[in-house]
C-alpha cells in the first residue's frame, strides 16, 4: 500500500469525508465494482478531490486490486517521464509511458496543475489515448472544468475524457480551514 498511497493520504476513506452522504454512497458503490469505469473528480481547490480518489483506492485495495492500481499526480507524472532523458536513469521513456498506459486502473490526480507545453500535451495524449483505446479506467481530479480543459489541453483529450463519468464537487477548500470554524 506505501507505493500505492503517498503517505499523507492513508488515513482517507469514505467514512472520514466530509460531504454529501449521496455522493459517498455513489462513489462507495463505484469503488466496489471491477474494473471501474472512467471518472473525473471535479472542483475547487480543498473540495476533497483527492481525498474520494484515495477512497475509492482504498476500497480497491481492500478487495485485493493492490497490483492493478496505480496514483500519480499529473506533474510527478511528467517528470518521472522527463527523467527518463538523463542517460543514467535506469528505465526508457517507452517503459515509463508503457507503466502508465498498461495498469489497470491509475489514477491521475490534479490534471492541469502542470505547464500546458506541446511535450506535455501530446505526453498526456498519448497515455490518455492508449488507455480510451484499450477501454482501461482512468479516474482523474481537477480543478478545470470540461472547457477549460479543451483550451488548456486540447480538444483531443477533451474529447476523449468527455465520455468518461464527470462528478462536480463544490464547497470550501478544506485546506484553508482553521480547527474549531
């Protein structure tokens, strides 16, 4: 579990969430299925996108899809594949961006937190592409909306993340909440 949750996100579940009861129940329901099907986590900043996307792992884990499950920000992402042009790293970019393509289920958290640069774009493309083609489920949060995601993005991965489900989180960035208001 220590190389699939980052450490600060362990203690999430759906029973530590602080939202919409019918939201948790859709999304526990989601959680229990395999393979889930494509998701986007949607909203502001501290809304508890990542929070529903650790759940909804930890419920995946729970019934045994350990292996088959992979989280990732999308800027560690990027730079765990620009790493791959210093010689001495072990692994190729083919092997990085095969890893991503080819898990079963991998979550990208915060899509639009990285620079909009044409490598990233067609980067984002490719994995994203190959894993619409294969019908392999991609869950993603961010904090753009579908538009935003097309001028940010591109209308090819607009298009293709328009078919996954989109769930639209709203509230107050849990983040910046002082204890006690």
């Amino acid at each position: 579990m220590e190389k699939v949750i980052p450490a600060k996100y362990r203690q999430c579940s759906f029973s530590n969430f602080k939202g919409g009861s019918g939201l948790v129940k859709w999304l526990t329901d989601y959680a229990e299925k395999w393979p889930p099907h494509s998701l986007i986590l949607s909203g502001p900043c501290g809304a508890g996108k990542t929070h529903l996307a650790i759940s909804i792992l930890q419920e995946q884990i729970q019934h045994g899809h350990w292996l088959d499950i992979w989280f990732v920000s999308s800027p560690e992402m990027l730079r765990e594949i620009k790493m791959t042009y210093d010689p001495d790293y072990p692994l190729s970019e083919a092997d990085v961006i095969d890893k991503y393509t080819e898990i079963e289920f991998l979550v990208i958290d915060d899509l639009g937190a990285e620079a909009a640069t044409d490598w990233s774009i067609s980067t984002f493309y490719l994995i994203l592409d190959r894993r619409h083609r294969n019908d392999t489920p991609t869950l993603i949060t961010t904090n753009l909306t579908t538009q935003e995601i097309e001028e940010k993005l591109g209308a090819r991965i607009a298009s293709r993340l328009s078919e996954y489900r989109t769930i639209q989180l709203k509230g107050i960035d849990h983040r910046k909440m002082t204890p006690g208001q």
